[in-house]
C-alpha cells in the first residue's frame, strides 16, 4: 500500500478530488472544518496533494495489491502523517 499511495504522490494532474462527487475546495475544507471545530479559524490548506478521495477496504483488492474505483481521484488537502491529538 505505501509503495502504490508513493506513487499517487508522485503524479502531477489538474484534476480535483471529488468524494461524494463534491468537488474539494478551500471554501468546502473551512465549512466543513467549521461545523465541526468552529473554535478553529485558521482552515488554510498548505499543501494540494493527488489522492485516491475514495481509499476504504472495500476500494482495495488482493491477493496481489491492488487499489480500485479511481473515480473521485484528484488533488485534496494533504493530512498530517503521523499527527495525534
């Protein structure tokens, strides 16, 4: 899976993610952050990164690896590797 979401990573598009066939914006990242963390006001996305937008075990096959349903793929926000609160 790290080697197959590296080269995700590496990829270069125009396109946008679009979970929930909802097209991802900064304007949808603060909403969303705002419902449900409205004491943040801060919501600025540093980094635009390709992503899946879809990675549930249900879009991931075996017994040779694979990553299905590239629908909604696209550039998202980028999470915070190894971030706990």
């Amino acid at each position: 899976m790290n080697t197959s979401l590296g080269a995700l990573a590496d990829q270069h598009t125009p396109r946008v993610a679009t979970p929930d066939t909802e097209l991802i914006t900064q304007e949808l990242v603060a909403a969303k952050l705002g419902d449900v963390f409205p004491e943040v006001l801060d919501t600025a996305v540093e980094r635009w990164v390709p992503a899946h937008a879809d990675l549930t075990w249900a879009n991931v096959m075996g017994p040779e690896f694979s990553i299905i349903d590239w629908a909604d793929w696209g550039m998202a926000p980028r999470g915070r590797k190894g971030h706990t609160t």
